[in-house]
C-alpha cells in the first residue's frame, strides 16, 4: 500500500476555493479577503482529509527550517528531562520541531553541540552554557543566530535568558535555617568559575548568613559538583572538617541525596543531628526516607517561556529575559533545633 499525501490542491478542490484561498487560511493572512464562511469550510476540509502542511515547502518558501536546537547537559536526569517537556509543549503550540545536540555536553565542551545545532541549519537554540566564556555561543549570536540561555546567564553572552532566580532560592533556604536556630550552617556546592548558577547559589547562602550577623567560615563551604557521588565525598569532607554543623544547605538535590546518604553511613540522623536543604525538587526528593525540603524551580514552565522568547527573537528580533520565582518546599529534612550531635549526646548523658 502506498502513503499517499493529502496536499494543498487536494483541500482547494474539496471545499470548492482557490489554492491561494487556502493558504490565506492556513497563513491567518489577508483575513479582510475570506468570507467567515469560507474559512470554516476550508478548515473542516483541512480536518476531514487530515491535511498537513508540508513543512520543508514552507521552510523554503519564507527561508526557515522550523527547527529549533536545544543544547542541554546531561539529558537523562530528571532536571532537564522535565525541562525537555516544557521545551517540547512550547515547541508543539508553536508548529516547530525540537532537534537535540547529540553530543554529550560536559563542562567547558559546549562547542561542538552549538556547531553541530548550526550545521543543521536551525532556526534558532536554546542554550543551556557550561563554561564562564561561551565564546562558540558569543560568534553564533554575533552572527546572527538567535539563541536564548536557559537556567544560566552569562555575563558575556548578549543573549536574551530565561532562569529562576538562583540568589532568591538559596537565600531563602538558607534563612529557613537561621531561623530555625541554626547557626553553623555549611554549603555543599558547585563553587568554581564554570557555572554561573552555583555561584549564584553560593553568593545567596552567603548573603543570607552576612544579614543576621554571622561570619562566613570557609570551613563550612564545601566544593561538590551536580551529582549524588560528589554529595556524598563532599559531606564527608566536611564533616572531618567541622563537626559542629548543624544544618546543610546544598546547592541541588542530588548532592543533597548523596550528603544524606553519607550521614546515614557514619550514623548522623537527618533532621535530629542534621537539617538538610536541597535545590531544585526533583522528583523522588519527595519520595525519600526523610523526604527532603527543597527550593523548587517551575522547570517545564521555563522550557515553555525559552521556547516563547526564541521565537520572538526569530520573529521579532526581540525577546525580554524572564526570571522565575522560586519556592521553598518544606519536608521533613529540617526538623532539627540546631544542636549538635555531640550536645544531643551530652542532653542525654547529663539528664
């Protein structure tokens, strides 16, 4: 059997118009030149043949490919996986195709995906940066390329973004903790050059603690990168340097989880010994154990507006940045009092 496709002559000569007539209908163009009436018609043909407009014709006739590439790191997490879904709804409500850097992303290799999303010859990219100087995304910009950052900005990229507001979030985690009485409060954290992000996130936790009165101890600032492994070698790293912690801001929910896990390993209970604050509310951080009090970050919305801001910068030339609020989840990781495990043990010892 043979595929055969409905075309644009096919759907003129069902309703009785014109093949110009169609295309005005299916374009929205020249409104003021069909009837009501004749619109509707058209469309009811247009559903009953189930046509579909042949994309690579349009593409040629106004120049585009209605493609748009995303270039995104570590895709099977389910960070940017629901990142992804909002990409894609955004993408669908817009009649565009979604085409994915295919080669891995890891820090400092943006380069190649960015080429290879060119080469491919998208409209447009949404770029998810790793490195403090995009320079591949700096010439793509400068020549022309529309591109729109999501969750990171970089101050050398003139391009428009689209983030939650780090500093905020890690702000208000850390001020739960204070004023849950906790006092030494440490931070797990990407702290080097090549995340915009992590840095953000440190400079709130940091802010938080300058604001009532408390002097930053770089003891308690531990370097972890955005995985479970790093968590948990970065909490034992801490806790051979300080064991007077008693609350833990992390900055993502996975260096959170490995953090819990080492506590759990050398016998530290979360919340009664630790309180614990992760970033991100991924998933299973409602699922675990000690369910884990989270800043959360509207992840599928903020695919959905990258997707609206791409396609005003293709359209328009234009499109504003767009900074979500965060939102502290509260669960059961922080129901500490902010004493030590070794001043719970002395309570215990002297009453």
């Amino acid at each position: 059997m043979i595929y055969m496709r409905v075309t644009l002559s096919d759907v003129a000569r069902e309703a009785g118009v014109s093949i110009v007539t169609v295309s005005r209908v299916i374009n929205s163009s020249y409104p003021e030149k069909v009837s009501n009436e004749t619109r509707l018609k058209v469309l009811e043909t247009i559903e009953r043949l189930n046509y579909r407009p042949n994309v690579m014709a349009r593409g040629l006739q106004k120049g585009r490919t209605y493609l748009i590439g995303v270039a995104i790191v570590r895709v099977a997490d389910s960070f940017f996986g629901d990142i992804l879904q909002g990409i894609h709804d955004g993408a669908a409500a817009a009649d565009l195709g979604v085409l994915l850097g295919t080669r891995r992303l890891d820090i400092g290799k943006d380069e190649s995906a960015l080429r290879e999303l060119q080469s491919r010859g998208v409209d447009g990219i949404i770029y998810y940066g790793t490195t403090p100087n995009p320079k591949t995304a700096m010439k793509l910009v400068a020549e022309g390329l529309p591109l729109v950052q999501i969750c990171n900005l970089h101050d050398h990229l003139n391009a428009p973004y689209v983030m939650v507001d780090h500093f905020r979030g890690a702000y208000m985690a850390t001020e739960y903790l204070l004023q849950l009485g906790h006092r030494r409060i440490a931070h797990i954290g990407v702290h080097g050059g090549a995340d915009p992000q992590g840095l953000q996130r440190l400079a709130g936790y940091q802010a938080a603690l300058q604001a009532y009165g408390i002097e930053i101890d770089e003891r308690l600032i531990v370097a972890a990168d955005w995985n479970w492994e790093s968590g948990y070698l970065a909490m034992q790293e801490l806790y051979r340097r300080c064991k007077d912690v008693t609350a833990i801001f992390a900055s993502s929910d996975f260096a959170a989880v490995g953090a819990m896990r080492a506590c759990q390993v050398a016998g530290i209970e979360i919340p009664h010994d630790i309180a614990l604050v992760g970033f991100d509310d991924l998933p299973f951080s409602a699922w675990l154990d000690v369910p884990l009090t989270t800043v959360a970050q509207p992840k599928e919305a903020m695919g959905q507006a990258a997707v609206r801001s791409l396609v005003g910068l293709i359209e328009e030339g234009s499109a504003p940045n767009v900074m979500f609020e965060p939102q502290l989840v509260i669960r059961a990781s922080c129901g500490g009092n902010g004493k030590t495990r070794e001043s719970r043990l002395q309570d215990q010892v002297s009453g």
